[in-house]
C-alpha cells in the first residue's frame, strides 16, 4: 500500500445492487493500485441499502450499513456520495441534497442525469462539487472522457452505437440460440443487465437515456431527452432477424445522433447494418459506440454494456478523478457537460418527419400478378429507389407470401407516405413492418 501522508477519502454509496457490489469488490480488490492512482486511499464511510441483512454477494463487514439514504448524505464524514439506487425522483432528492451539503456525488443513473441532469449540473455548479456519470453509459466503456476529454479537439458528426446490453444479449441470444424472447430477457435479468423496470431496456427508453447524454456532450447541447425518437425492439421475431442476414445485414439496437442540414438528429431503433460492418458484429452484453470527428475519423469504443465489475470499473474511475480534483482549482475542472456551462448551443433537434435513412420493409401480399409492380409503382412515385427485393416461399397454406424490399435513403415522411399507400392496397394483408437501415460508409 502507498506510504499516503493525507487522511483517507471516506465515500458513501447509496444502494449495494449490482453495481453497488461491483463497486465495494473493485475498491477492496484494486485498492493498492487505487491509493497509487488517486494520491488518497478510499474508504467507504457508509451504505445505504433496503435490506441491510440480506447476503448479497460482497463484504460489507468493514461499513457501516443503513436503511436511510439520507444518513449517508447528511454524514459529516461521507465526502463523496455514490448514488447507485437507481429510478428518477429519489434519486434526484438525494443527489440534490449532497450537493447542497457539498459533497460531490458519482452516479451510474442514465435516467436521472438525462431527464433532470440539466438542472443537478447548475446545483452542482452553484456549490462548487462534482457530479461524475461515466457508468451511465456503455457500462465498462469510458466513452463520457473519451468525447469530453479525448476528442475535445474534433467537430462531432456523428454518434451511432450499441448502447444497451440487455437488449443486445436478447438480440443475439435470439439469433444464435433457438430460445425466445422472454427466455432470453429472464437470463439478461439474473445477470444483473437489465434495469429494474426491465421494460426500459426492451421499449428502448434507458437506449434513449444514454444517446441524450451522449449528443450533449459530442454537440454542446443542453440535455433533451423528450425529443428523443425512440422505438424498441419488442416488435423484432426471430424471421425479421433471418431475412435481414440472407440480404446480408445484422440487426443491432442503435443509438444514433448525427448532424443533418436541418439540426441534429436523436433517434433510438432496430437497425440493419451490413454484415461487413465492426458494430454489426458486437454481440450479447457488448456495447460498441462509433464516434465520428472531422479530425479524427471514425472510432469505435468496445467493451461490457452492463454487469457489476464492468460498471464498477466506470464507476471507481470517477471516484478516482473525484480524490484526484479534491485538491485542484474547482473553477478548472472538466464541464459536466463538454462545453463551459453558458456555452451551451440551441440548435434545432431534428423532427422524425426529417430523418434520412434508408429503409428494409417487411410486407405480406397475395401472391398473384401485378401486386408487387403497385409496390414498386409506390415507392417510385415518391422517388425512393429500391436496393433489393426478396420474395419468400408462402410459410403456410393460405395465398399470401412474404416480401422483402430494401430502398435507399429517403426522408422519413416520404416513407410514411409510401406506407401508408402500399398498406391501402388490397393485396397487402398485414401491417408493414419497416426497420431503418444505416451502412455508416461515409
Ligand atoms: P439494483 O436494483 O441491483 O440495486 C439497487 C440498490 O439500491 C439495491 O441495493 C437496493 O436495496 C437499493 N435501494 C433502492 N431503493 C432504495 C432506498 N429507497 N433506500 C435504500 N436503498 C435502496 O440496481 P443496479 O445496481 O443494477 O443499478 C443501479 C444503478 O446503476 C441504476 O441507476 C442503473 O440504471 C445503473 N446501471 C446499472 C448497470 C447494470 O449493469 N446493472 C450498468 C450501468 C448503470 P436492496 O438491495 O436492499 O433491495
Ligand atoms: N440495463 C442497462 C443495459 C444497464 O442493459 O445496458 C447498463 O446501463
């Protein structure tokens, strides 16, 4: 252990789940290399949790533990708070009251920091504390310094990633394995990859956290996340998944932000992404995020989504940044944020009307002469061209067979345009299914 002439950082963690567990086995594993690092040793001071007695697969015998979350808040000895409690309103009371005690805080919370992160930063600001959220996306990744710190220098383009373990692992177990989807999401659940409410990962809603944090950082934009277009991945079966690997694509889960002429675009969805590409080819808990600069190119950022040591590992290295900044000039920190607070851009966000994309429709027509030449007929009306068509063998006994067609990029409202035509045909007798697609060669 170093020789460390300064008292030990005492930390306080709210909630002992998970990433909880994660955090108290990393510190107490790593803690040579930690006290090395971060010039103090850390100790943790106290716990929150429900059920102080339950076993819970760390040693918490060196703490102290409590019920009450705001004991560890309101501790004169507690110098960093770790909120790792996880849900919006709780979390947000507490986070505001360390820092109204002056006290800086880590969090691993997504939820919190896209939907009221806005106004904790200003707090934060106010009070002179840190506020660090690594953990908050890409799990193990640490793609918050890397676009904060290491791309400082960049215009950011373009952000597109796999940004949700849970809904990842569900997405490949799905493919490769012949289990289904509820089964699946049950093992994302036992390993400690899914949130609490398991519906934000599969509706896309915590995808959709993590891309708000994300564009603010890469554009300098205030945090936006209720103009985040966001659909899941409940609608996917496991044909959608065959048939997009026979034209030679993945489906991934995506996260994208980019730069259009009109602003910027914020969207969440399933994605086709030719087979050939690094990100399709990120399975099970895995993240990637492909962060584009005009100065750097592209970069892909690879590692665990989710699971305690991997968010653990995000979540000491703030820690770590936190001893480190206890003794440096608070007004030269990094900005929570990227940009100086007050440097913020208002730069239109992009409505989904406005996306440009290309697309992969899904249909199901009667199989006789003329119905795909109306689809075609369709789609060239309003000037969308056609990559691919791929008629399948009819599945069952009735007359209809399933069509594939892949377009090239359109804006959004012409597609909707031209869906809501071919799904006005006779011929068609389902919903039209559309799954974007982006080929990211530019
Ligand atoms: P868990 O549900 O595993 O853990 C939550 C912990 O908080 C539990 O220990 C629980 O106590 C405690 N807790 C909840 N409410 C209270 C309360 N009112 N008072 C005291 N303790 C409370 O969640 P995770 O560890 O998975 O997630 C924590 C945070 O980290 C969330 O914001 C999540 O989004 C985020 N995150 C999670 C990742 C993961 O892989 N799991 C990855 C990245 C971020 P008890 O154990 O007694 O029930
Ligand atoms: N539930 C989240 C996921 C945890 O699966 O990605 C990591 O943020």
């Amino acid at each position: 252990m170093l020789d460390s002439p300064m008292k030990p950082v005492s930390i306080g963690l709210l909630g002992l789940g998970t990433v909880g567990c994660g955090t108290v086995n990393v510190l107490v594993r790593n803690a040579n290399e930690i006290t090395r690092r971060a010039g103090r040793a850390i100790e943790i001071g106290m716990a929150a949790t429900r059920d102080p007695a339950r076993d819970r697969g760390c040693d918490t015998s060196g703490f102290e533990l409590v019920q009450d979350p705001l004991e560890v808040v309101e501790s004169p000895q507690v110098e960093v708070v770790v909120e790792l409690i996880g849900g919006e309103q709780n979390a947000k009371d507490l986070m505001l009251r360390a820092i109204n005690n002056r006290k800086h805080v880590v969090t691993a919370n997504k939820a919190l920091i896209a939907v009221h992160g806005n106004e904790i930063f200003e707090a934060a600001q106010m009070k002179k504390v840190m506020v660090a959220f690594e953990a908050a996306v890409g799990g193990g990744i640490s793609i918050i310094k890397t676009i904060r710190e290491g791309l400082a220098g960049n215009r950011i383009e373009q952000i597109a990633g796999i940004i949700n373990g849970t809904a990842n692992f569900v997405l490949t177990g799905m493919r490769d394995q012949d289990r289904d989807f509820a089964a699946v999401l049950a093992d994302a659940q036992r390993l400690g990859y899914a949130e609490a409410d398991p519906s934000f990962d599969i509706k896309g809603i915590d995808a959709a956290h993590k891309l708000t944090i994300l564009a603010a950082i890469a554009f300098g934009i205030p945090l936006q996340y209720d103009k985040v277009y966001t659909e899941g991945i409940g609608q996917l079966t496991r044909d959608d998944i065959k048939h997009a690997g026979e034209l030679g694509y993945q489906i991934k889960h995506l996260g994208i932000a980019r730069r259009n002429r009109d602003g910027i675009e914020m969207r969440v969805h399933p994605t086709l992404i030719p087979q050939r590409r690094l990100i399709a080819n990120v399975d099970g808990v895995m993240n990637a995020i492909l962060v584009c600069g005009d100065a750097v190119g592209p970069t892909i950022h690879y590692g665990a989504g989710a699971g305690a040591d991997p968010t653990a590992s995000a979540v000491v290295a703030d820690i770590v940044d936190v001893v480190r900044a206890l003794t440096t000039d608070p007004e030269n920190r990094v900005p929570h944020l990227a940009f100086q607070p007050g440097t913020l851009a208002s730069v239109d966000i992009v409505a989904p009307d406005e996306f440009e994309t290309a697309y992969f429709l899904s249909l199901t027509a009667v199989d006789r002469p003329g119905v795909l030449a109306d689809v075609t007929r369709i789609l060239g009306d309003l000037k969308i061209s056609i990559e691919a068509i791929l008629q399948k063998e009819p599945p069952g006994n009735d007359d209809t067979v399933p069509v594939i067609i892949l377009t090239q990029r359109t804006r959004e409202r012409y597609m909707n345009q031209a869906v809501s035509k071919i799904e006005a045909l006779a011929a068609i007798t389902q919903r039209v299914k559309r799954i974007r697609v982006e080929h990211f060669n530019d």
